[in-house]
C-alpha cells in the first residue's frame, strides 16, 4: 500500500464539493483509502486548517465544526510531527511554516504530499503531486 500526505487543499475536498476544483480527484483519493488501498499520513495541524476554512469560508456554526471534527477524527489517518529543522528548511524557500510542514512530513516519511497548492508543487519538486494531474 502507497503511504502519501495529503495537505488541507485536499482534504477539504472530502468534506464540500462548493467552491472547489479538482473534487473528483480529491474523492478518488478518499475512495482509495476508504478501501484500505492508500494510506494516509497527516500533521496535526491540517485539522487547525479545515476548521479554520470552514469558519472563515463557509460560515460554518459550531455544531457543523463540532460533526466535522468527529467525522475527521474518525477517519483515523495516521498523524506525523516532521522535524522542525526540516520545516524551517522548507520555510527558508519560500513556503509558509504551514505549508512547509505538509513537505517536511512527506520528506520525513519517504513520500510525497498530494496537493492543490501551487506554491508547494512549485517549491517542493520530487515531493510533490498535483491533485489536478490526478485521474479520478
């Protein structure tokens, strides 16, 4: 089985098709972890970036974040902390500490990050995937 990161750009693919490209891809991903096919590997802080987005973007109440939560927890990725050296190297080039973390972890773990962002697929090279270049 492939082990990948996914970053937030992805990830809230799964949770609202409103608003967002590339969703087939995104929940092709799903389909595949779902079915025990792919396996999926997080920092902690992608769940801070999903419940931010849905606040800020979708307007979301608390009892909406509260059952997202629970179906993201659910989900049981598995949760890694990259290096802070590494994450600061990945900062140093030009990425947020946020972003710099999603590569750090793939790094880390001898993987790649699947992604939406364009300023990590620009950044990161070998690590990166683009979702968009992804068949559903």
């Amino acid at each position: 089985m492939r082990e990948v990161v996914l970053d937030a750009s992805v990830l809230v693919k799964w949770i609202t098709e409103v608003g967002e490209a590339n969703v087939p891809a995104a929940r092709a991903l799903r389909v595949q972890y779902r079915r025990g096919e792919l396996g999926v590997v997080v920092p902690y802080l992608v769940f801070l970036e999903i419940v931010n987005v849905a606040v800020r973007r979708w307007g979301w109440s608390a009892d909406q974040l509260s059952g997202m939560v629970r179906v993201l927890l659910e989900a049981r990725f598995g949760i890694g902390q990259p290096p802070l050296e590494r994450v600061a190297h990945w900062a140093g080039r030009g990425l947020t500490a946020y972003d710099a973390c999603y590569v750090a972890l793939a790094e880390d773990r001898r993987t790649v990050v699947i992604t939406a962002d364009d300023r990590i697929l620009a950044v990161a090279g070998e690590l990166a995937e683009p979702l968009s270049g992804r068949t559903a």
